[in-house]
C-alpha cells in the first residue's frame, strides 16, 4: 500500500537537473573529426529530473530533491518540472552557480554522444540530502542516479537504508571503480555500456549480458536489471533468477533517455507493489516509447501511452 495520502505510488529522486544543449548531426564527431550540425535546441534534462518526469507522467506521486543555479536556465528547468506535476520543494536555488549543462549530439540513427557539466548539481552535498529526510522517509521508492557526487548518493541510500524504503540506483555515468555501497541496493539499472564498464567486461548480446549482471550482483544489489537498447533487459537476481525480457519493437528517433524513462517506469510500477518481471515489462514499454520522440524529457511518455503499447503487445 503507497505512503501517500492520494494512494499513488510515492517516488522520490535525489539526482541532476540540466538544460540539454542538442544538436542533430548525421555521424557523431570521432576524435579530431568536425562534422557540420543539421539543428539546435535546448530542452529539459538531466537525469534525475527526467525519470522524475517519466514517474509524473506515468501516475506517480514525484518528490524531486536536487539543485539548479541562480540563473535564467534554472528557472526554466524548475517550470519544467513544475509543469509536468513533480513537487520542486526538495529543489534548491544555488545562489552564484550555473545550472547544470548537457552537451547532446544525436546521430541519424537515433544514437547519442553526452557529455555533461555539473554546475549546481556538483554543489549537492550530504547536508542537503539530510535536510530532505522527510521525503524520502515518506517515499515507497527512492531513485538516484550518479551524476551527483558520489558521498551525497551514499547519505540517500543510507536514508532510505534507515526508513526501509526501496531504492533503486541508475549508476550512470559509470565508472570502473564504482563505490560497491553504491550498488548495494534493492536494484540497479545500468545499460549495457555502463554494465561493461563497472564489472571491465564489454556487453556483445544478451548471453554477455547476463553473464555481466550476475558478476554485478556479487557487488549487493537484490536485482540488477541490464538494459540492453533494442534487445530489451536481462534481469539476475540475488536467488539466480536469469532472464531476458524483449522490448516491444518501435521505429527509432531519438535514443536519449530511454535510460530514464525504463528506470521511471520501473520505480513507478515496484512503488505500485507489482512483480519485478511484470515491472520491468512496463519499464521496457515506457523505455521503447521514449524512443520515438526527439529529447529528454519531451520524450517521456504518459501512463495511457505505455498501457496502450503494452496492450497491444498481447
Ligand atoms: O540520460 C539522458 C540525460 O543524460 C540527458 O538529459 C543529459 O542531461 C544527461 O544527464
């Protein structure tokens, strides 16, 4: 049963906030390389605040802890979330700081290059997440990503550890030399990238897949579900549970996010009490959906949307 007085599932993020500065190229640049830009926009981002938005649009109750800075970007991103129903309360104005920034390129085949700027969310420290006890004591999941320094993660998880609530950990972007506590967690959501890189093992299919997420589920997580883009997600769990779940299939646009929108929609349906293998069905729908529109958080798509996909699937 949620926490929250509405009844729907209560989630809670402690993650970035960033304008994404996007720019539609046929190939992405290789090392030295310049190649000529075919348009620009700037649009929400960040990860913590786009699986805020994915958990909004697909029925949650969304509490977003983080920081922008004292600038006219900050003010746009804050609207944003406003606009999409998530509760900005836990959100702080860095006084002198810029926002946090996202350089995106986007290739003719939908694939990404990111490469991100922290500005306020490199000014979200422990205090501030211990300031914000009392979301995150009253939430049914926490979601954090690692695009905030790694000890203001580690006070969140331990909150959430003190108040049992389940977390979720996306550990993006990764590093070889993860912190393990940061994945001793109830999930974690690398993609296949990221899986490669924290166990030093690279992803080919779904086979390399499962046998990454089972040396990753050595480092504590209960479950790690690795997203693997079109070939959907390999879930192994900590009682040896292996299994591929396909993703619907869906013409690409724009790959950036899909990330955020699986692990929204994975938070939103374990907040609702479901199965892992039933949420992680949601999560792949809410993922592929994300794919067929250009940008972040424009892309996340609403609960009748990934019902409808999910429906039509059976
Ligand atoms: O996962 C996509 C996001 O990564 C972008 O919105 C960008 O801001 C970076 O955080």
């Amino acid at each position: 049963m949620s926490k929250s007085k509405s009844g729907k599932p209560m989630v809670a993020i402690v993650g970035s906030i960033n304008m994404d500065l996007v720019v539609k190229t046929a190939v992405l640049p290789g090392p030295g390389q310049t190649v000529r830009g075919r348009g620009f926009s700037s649009m929400p981002g960040g990860k913590g605040a786009n699986q805020a938005v994915a958990a909004a649009r697909l029925g949650a109750e969304v509490q977003m802890i983080g920081k922008v800075g004292s600038d006219d970007f900050g003010e746009h991103l804050l609207m944003c979330l406003n606009k999409n129903q998530v509760d900005t309360a836990g959100v702080v104005v860095a006084e002198g700081v810029s926002s946090g920034l996202a350089i995106v390129m986007v290739d003719g085949r939908g694939e990404n290059s990111i490469c991100i700027v922290a500005g306020a969310n490199g000014q979200m420290h422990a205090d501030d997440v211990l300031a914000q006890e009392e979301i995150i004591a009253g939430a049914d999941v926490l979601l954090l990503q690692l695009e905030l320094p790694v000890p203001t993660v580690l006070s969140a998880i331990r909150l959430a550890r003190k108040h049992a609530v389940k977390t979720i950990v996306d550990p993006a972007p990764a590093a070889a030399d993860t912190p393990p506590e940061l994945l001793n967690v109830d999930i974690i959501t690398p993609n296949h990238i990221e899986a490669g890189i924290m166990v030093g093992e690279p992803i080919k299919d779904v086979r390399s897949a499962k046998t990454v997420a089972s040396a990753l589920v050595a480092y504590g997580p209960e479950a790690v579900v690795v997203t693997i883009g079109e070939k959907g997600a390999v879930l192994v769990d900590k009682s040896d549970r292996i299994r591929h779940f396909p993703a619907p299939k869906i013409r690409i646009v724009d790959t950036t996010a899909a990330g955020d929108a699986f692990t929204g929609a994975l938070a939103v349906a374990i907040a609702r009490d479901e199965k892992l293998s039933d949420a992680i069905r949601y999560a792949n729908a809410a993922g592929a959906l994300a794919c067929v529109k250009f940008g972040a958080q424009p892309a996340m798509p609403t609960r009748q949307e990934v019902e409808e996909l999910l429906g039509r699937q059976e």
